[in-house]
C-alpha cells in the first residue's frame, strides 16, 4: 500500500507536539507486532485520539488505518487526506461494507485502529462498546491491543471549547498486551475491562488537579457521571 500521505501528516503532527511542548508519555508501544495484522481499541475522550492513538503505534514502525465517520472523508480539507491515509470510512447505514473493507485490510496485514465507543465518553469512563473491535480480529484471526488515551481531552472534546494551544500539556498513550479475540459478549466484556484497566492506570499517575472539568466524577473531577453523560447524549441524538 502505497504512503505518500502519511508520513508528512506524521511530521506535522510531531511538530505540532514540539511546538505545544505536549508532555507525552508512550508505555506497552513493544505489544504492536512489527509485522501482521492487529486490531487497536482505544477509549475516546478526544477528537483528536485517532492521532496520539497512531502515534502509539510509531515506534513499532506501524501506520495505523483507522475507521471513521464516513461525514469526515466528505469534508474538504479532511477528506483527501483521510483517504491519502488509507483510513476507513465509516457509514452506519451500510456498516457491512466498512467492516469487509477493515477485514480485507487485516488479512493484508495492516493495523486496523478502532473506538469501540462509537462516541466521545463525556464521563471520560469507558461506555458500553460496539462489537465491532472483538468481531473483526476474530474473524481476521488477528491479535486484539486495548489501548487508553489521557489528556487529549484537555485539548478538544465533546461539549467544550477547544485549547489547540494549550502547552505543556501531560499525554498517556497505554498499550495492553494483545490477546484473542472471542466472539459474543463474553469477548466485548473483556475488552471494555482490559481498556478500562488502562485507563484507570493512566488516570492513576496523571497529575489531576480538585475539580478539573476534565477529570472523571470518581477522581473529584467535575465531569458527568455516566449517567448524566448518557442523558446528554440521548438529548443530542
């Protein structure tokens, strides 16, 4: 599959980092394999979590290509670098077409990344999960990688404004241990506990401070609970 799309975008997204003196924080990037296929399930807090999630996965000196709201490859701007990319579109009215082409992608070997949440997590705990992540490595045959993003919240999220500029700011990228995909809810369970194991370590060691509205509930932060984050989203649907 040809690249010349991705790496300058990598390049300015590493500039970027510079620029904004982001204080990132990579750990488990050794569990990408360097060669094959893999599914990568990260939680979302963020709109920009599609890019630290791919940086998670440079190290092992592996291009993600994740899968995304097909409203996004229709933008402009975003659009032809989305498919320059090689991403996946996304279209819920026609979902098996996305799911064949992120399988075909696998089977090629690529690293297929997913957000199992669909959504944005306003609680910035980790919601119920689509099926999605856990049927395409079974069926791919291919390792399942939790991964958490922290921080990236505090840049842009859902229901605030954004702070592109925002410097110095913490980012944990957690990547688990792959395991084996399982079909049936028993598989979709496991994975949601292993992403949220991750998040809750990242959450651990990050420094939060007393009522930061980017800070979950059960932290003294001040976001939504999951209930009150689900009430929101149901209005907004």
């Amino acid at each position: 599959m040809s690249d010349r799309v991705y790496p300058p975008v990598i390049a300015a997204a590493k500039l970027m980092f510079k620029v904004l003196d982001l204080r990132i924080t990579i750990e488990g990037a050794h569990h990408i394999p360097s060669t094959g296929g893999a599914v990568l399930a990260s939680n979302h807090v963020s709109y920009l979590d599609f890019i630290f999630a791919g940086y998670g996965a440079r190290p092992s000196g592996r291009l993600t290509r994740f899968m995304a709201k097909h409203e996004i490859f229709a933008n402009k701007i975003a659009g032809p670098l989305m498919r320059g990319m090689h991403h996946i579109p996304v279209d819920r009215s026609a979902g098996q077409a996305s799911f064949q082409q992120a399988l075909s992608a696998l089977r090629s070997g690529e690293v297929v990344g997913i957000f199992p949440e669909a959504t944005i997590s306003r609680s910035f705990t980790v919601k119920d999960i689509k099926s999605g992540a856990n049927r395409l490595a079974h069926e791919a045959g291919v390792p399942l990688i939790p991964v958490a993003l922290w921080g990236t919240q505090r840049l842009w999220t859902k229901g605030r404004p954004k702070n592109l500029t925002q410097r110095h700011v913490p980012i944990t990228i957690l990547i688990g241990e792959p395991f084996e995909a399982s079909p049936g809810d028993s598989g979709d369970a496991l994975l949601r506990k292993r992403m949220q194991d991750l998040l809750d370590s990242a959450q651990a060691n990050y420094p939060t401070e007393p009522g930061a509205w980017w800070a979950p509930r059960h932290l003294g932060g001040t976001a939504p609970t999951p209930e009150e984050a689900a009430e929101l989203d149901a209005r907004r649907d």
